[in-house]
C-alpha cells in the first residue's frame, strides 16, 4: 500500500507508525499538507465492518471503500470519508 508500518501494542491500544515508501505513497501526500506529520487516522474495531458501513452509510455517512479491503492486520477494514467525520479519516476493522 504504499507504506511502512510498525506496530506499538499498549495494553487494547495498538500505535500504528507510518512511513511513506515512494513519492506515489498516500502517507506522502499527507506529510506534504503537513510538514510537521500528525495523527493520519483513527481505527474503530468493530464486529461485523459490512453491517457497521451499511448503518453508517444509510446515515449519510460516505465510505471511501464501501466493499471491505483487507487491511494491515488481515482483516476487512472500511475508511469512511473524513468530511463525514469532523475532518478525520476514520478505519472500521472486523474484530
């Protein structure tokens, strides 16, 4: 995806450090809008992701990749769009 990733596990959190691998990487255009770096989403885990977009959805609640993706854990992940979320791109994971 584009992306480097490290994994900080504290406890039920989980930190996840990210690096752009090429100019091409969406981490990239990120660190261009801003220079001193900052927190690129959040993660909900969720039991059923499809269920949890298809609610959000019919909320008026815009899904980037309304079909889940497999994520960097392996599991179905869904963004959701983050004009819809106060301005943070927010991740649904299956549980």
């Amino acid at each position: 995806h584009g992306v480097y990733t490290v994994f900080v596990e504290l406890g039920n959190t989980k930190i996840e450090l990210l690096h752009p691998y090429g100019d091409n990487s969406p981490i990239q255009g990120f660190l261009n809008k801003n220079k001193s770096g900052g927190i690129h989403h959040i993660c909900i885990e969720v039991d059923d992701v499809t269920k949890a977009v298809n609610d959000l959805m019919a909320k008026g609640i815009k899904a980037l990749n309304p079909i889940p993706k497999i994520g960097a854990h392996g599991k179905p992940v869904v963004f959701l769009h983050p004009k819809d979320c106060h301005g943070t791109l927010v991740e649904l994971e299956q549980s």
